[in-house]
C-alpha cells in the first residue's frame, strides 16, 4: 500500500451484532484485537464486512462474528494505521460459537463495565 496517495483515516467507525455479551465486548475492544483490526485490514472502505472471530479461552470454540465498516474520518480514507481511533457501535446482528460466552447469559465483563442493554 503506498501511503503517498492514499488518505489515511483518523476514524473508523465499526459495527457489531447487538447480541455480543458484555464479557464478548471486553474482547472487541481489548489492545490486543484493535491493534490486529488495524494490521490485516490497513485498506478499507465504507461497507467492508469482516469475519472475526474472538478468543474464548481455553474453554470454548471460536466466537465468529462480522465485523462491518460504518463510517471513515474523513471522507473518503482508504487506508487504516496504528494511529486510527476505532469505535465500536451496535447494530442488528448475531454471534456464532460454540459456547455460552455469546450470550447475554455468557461470563461478567472482565473489566467490570457492562455493556448499557
């Protein structure tokens, strides 16, 4: 990707399906997983979706869910850096796996913030 012509986003606005526990979140938003959005997914456009799955521990199977692109600052960046803010917004949508973790009735937030439902 040559940086020269490309307009590099500030912001990048990014859905999730509203039924992601509060403990799944935790594990959206974490360091860690914001820092690889921003490595495999440095070209973007409004509208790209993305599969992800999520770690679930040495308890469970994957936690798959997509990902979509609602909105870049400023109009019309294609490009991600380790400098774009992401926010994560909801939208309709579901979650696979094979654990309870998906659920509302999954684990408490790691951190102690819960999700507002």
């Amino acid at each position: 990707m040559s940086t020269e012509s490309t307009l590099v986003a500030t912001q990048a606005v990014v859905s999730f399906p509203d039924e992601l526990s509060a403990w799944g979140y935790d594990q959206l938003t974490a360091d860690r997983f914001v820092n690889y959005l921003r490595r495999v997914h440095d070209e973007v456009t409004v509208g790209d979706e993305w599969e992800e799955f999520l770690d679930v521990g040495c308890c469970g199977d994957s936690l798959t869910l997509t990902l979509r692109v609602e909105d870049l600052e400023p109009t019309g960046a294609t490009a991600l850096t380790s400098e774009t803010e992401l926010e994560f917004v909801e939208r309709e949508g579901s979650v696979n796996g094979g654990w309870c973790v998906q659920s509302k009735d999954g684990p408490a937030s790691s951190t102690g913030e819960q999700r507002k439902q």
